[in-house]
C-alpha cells in the first residue's frame, strides 16, 4: 500500500465577491483532484490544537503525524533541523526575517522577497558586526531562503533557555503596518538583549551596499531583523517506528523539511521548488513519482497558494490550485494506476484572501482510496466536502486514520 498526502499550503479561504460568492477552491479548474473527491470520502478536519496560533509549522506537524501539543517547540527550531544547524539543549532557535521597516513599522515582512544570495550578504555583514563589536555575543545568524532566516542565541543555562523560549514573540506577517515597539515591550533581562539585536541591527543594514543598490532599483531594503518563533530543539518521535513506513518529503520551506528530518523522514530536493509563485510544480510532480517508488509514504507540500493568500492576489491562488492539480496531483495519481494506494489531499489551514493571513477554520479533506467507492462527496472545497462522511477529529490522527480507517 502506498500514501500520499498533498497538502496544497493555504488555499482553503472564504467566499469572495470577485469570485461571485466563490473560493478559490471551488473556482479553480480541478479535474484531478475532483476526480479524487468524487471516487472518494470527504470532510473537514483541524490541524491546529486549541490554543495554538495556525501557523503551518503547527498545521504541518499535525498532517506529519504529531501532536503539536506534545511535539512542537517553535518554529526557528524546525527550520534549524532542516539545515542541519546543530544545536544544544541551551540554544534558542529564533526564526529571522530580513524585513523592511519604516517609521518603526512593519513596512513588509519579507524585504520585497529579498534574493537569497544577497541576504546571505546581510547575514554575514551582521555575524561580523556582532562578533566584532561584542566579545561575548552569543547569538548567531543563519542565512536562509529568500527573507526566511534563523538566529541561534546560546543562553548561560537551561533555565534562561526555558525563559527566552516562552517569550511572546509575534509573526512578521501578522503585523504588516503596525508599530514594531508594540511588540517587542518586553521587560526581562534577557528579552532585552533580542530586542536590542533587532534594533541594532538596523545600524548596519540601513547604509548596507545591497540596501542602497535596492532601493535605487524600487526594491524594498531588508533594513532590519525580525526574531521570532523561538524555541528549544524538538524531538520527534522516529516517523518508521511510529507508523511502520517509510516516507519522503517534498517541499520547498524549510520548516517543513525540519518536521521531516527531526521525524527521520527522507527529504527530496527539488530543483525549483521555491516555496513562491514560481515554483516548478512539474519538477515537484515528477520527484514525487519517483519518491513513491522506494518509499510507502509521499507528503508532499506546495506553499504558492498560502503565498497568494498573504499577498491577497485572487488570481494567483486560483491558478496555483490549477497547476498543483495539473502537474501534480495529476501525474502522481496517474502514476499509481494499477496500485493499491491511499491518497488525501488537504491544505495544512485556510489562508483567506479577505485576511491575508492564517485563519484557524477547520480545512476540508479528501481521502481517497483506490478499488473502493467513495461518499458521494462532490468536490475538494468548503462546499464539495460538506456532504462527505469523514468525522472530524484531530489532525494529527488522519495519518493512522488513513492507515486503519480506510
Ligand atoms: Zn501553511
């Protein structure tokens, strides 16, 4: 028996007006995935525990097969694992953007989709900065994709890192527009030193070679850090041992490639895969055939439609849904003909065009199991799994649901 699980990043969302009353979902031209939906079993689940922000390290860890309420440390941590940053029980991996602010505020969260090659610049021009100025610094910065970048700080003991791990650090993303002091008003000791690195930081990016040569091109500066989503190193269970299979995974973010890895699962380079609008969906469908040959489980994840989302762009999420089905689920689905296979197709948590940002609201989901008739569920959107069977229940069960249910 072979799995595969798509998760098409963000796309669920609200009706919209444009769309006549429609979602992205239910507008966009999907003959493969509707034939999934058809053929198979539909309804809503939930990959975010109570209490948790929809973050889709949170979301995506539940699809993986954890309870992010007994695995999830932070995001920085997840996205350290998946570069292979090695770290210690006394570390605190905070997530970094390279960001642009304006009058203390959050200009744009992600420099202009700053390249990766002239963040790593920044990245360097930064570590220099600190290591020279301060004898004792002890933090570090990892240059990463794009705007997505890490910052390790090594506290004294464990203690501070328990502290400095639960500090109330806010998205980028969320705060677009609004006055970065608001959330950085912090008290302690130690909270003080980040805010003091962010603020510091500003120093040496303003006059920066690569900010200067970008705002003479209309680029937005990545003119100052933003830490966040910070914690301890996580420890997940091995994905083999917990489930009896072996799995691959595709993606293009990082946080999710550290889900993997921490879960001992097989990460497949896609050349292409960028986690934005550009990605190679094609490349991405073809590495998932061949994944699914020597391995039982595929996850494979497509961040464009959460992207479109954040930038609130109709189009742009309606047609990476039709390309994911296109060259995606198509191909793969097509490649398992004559196979027992188990296929679900659901997005980690809506990111609604109206919001620009996650929301909590339950995803729908299509499972689909070949040789076997389905629910009569009509479509994989907020509509077409309303008349499906599956019960709703955690995220993080649906892997063994998948594996035993169905
Ligand atoms: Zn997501």
């Amino acid at each position: 028996m072979k799995y595969v699980i798509f998760i098409p990043d963000g796309s669920s969302d609200y009706p919209i007006d444009e769309l006549d009353g429609k979602t992205p979902l239910q507008v966009a031209k999907t003959p493969n995935i509707d034939k999934l939906a058809q053929k198979g079993f539909g309804g809503f689940t939930n990959n975010v525990p109570e209490g948790y922000t929809p973050g889709s390290d949170v979301a995506n860890m539940s699809i993986f097969g954890y309870n992010p309420a007994n695995f999830y440390t932070g995001r920085g941590p997840l996205e350290a694992g998946s570069v292979g940053i090695d770290t210690t029980p006394t570390d605190v991996i905070f997530r970094c953007n390279t960001i642009t602010q304006k009058d203390d505020t959050m200009e744009d969260f992600n420099a202009g989709h700053i390249t990766s090659e002239e963040a790593a610049v920044l990245m360097d021009a930064l570590n220099e900065h600190f290591t020279s100025k301060y004898d004792d610094f002890k933090g570090k910065f990892y240059a990463g994709i794009s705007y997505r970048h890490l910052f390790v700080y090594t506290c004294d003991n464990e203690e501070d890192a328990n502290l400095l791990a639960n500090l109330d650090t806010v998205p980028p993303h969320d705060i677009s527009g609004e006055n970065l002091s608001e959330y950085t008003g912090w008290q302690d000791e130690l909270a003080v030193k980040i805010r003091d690195i962010m603020y510091e930081a500003q120093e040496v990016l303003n006059d920066h070679e690569v900010n200067k040569k970008r705002v003479a091109e209309g680029k937005n500066p990545a003119n100052m850090v933003w830490l966040w989503g910070q914690g301890l190193t996580p420890k997940l269970p091995d994905f083999k041992e917990t489930y009896g299979l072996t799995g691959a995974v595709i993606t293009g973010v990082d946080l999710l490639k550290g889900i993997g890895i921490f879960a001992n699962l097989d990460i497949v380079d896609v050349p292409g895969a960028t986690g934005f609008f550009d990605t190679d969906y094609r490349a991405k469908g073809e590495y998932g055939i061949e994944a699914l040959k020597t391995h039982d489980v595929l996850i494979i994840h497509i961040e464009a439609p959460d992207e479109a989302g954040h930038a609130q762009l109709i189009d742009e999420k309606v047609k990476a849904i039709e390309r994911i089905d296109e060259f995606i689920v198509g191909p793969v689905i097509d490649s398992l003909e004559g196979e027992d296979f188990k296929a679900a197709i659901l997005p980690d948590h809506p990111t609604p065009i109206s919001v620009g940002t996650h929301t909590r609201d339950d995803v729908p989901l299509v499972v689909y199991v070949s040789g076997k008739d389905g629910d009569g569920c009509t479509s994989f959107d907020e509509e077409g799994v309303k008349t499906g069977s599956i019960e709703k229940q955690e995220g993080y069960k649906l892997l063994s649901r998948m594996i035993n249910e169905f």
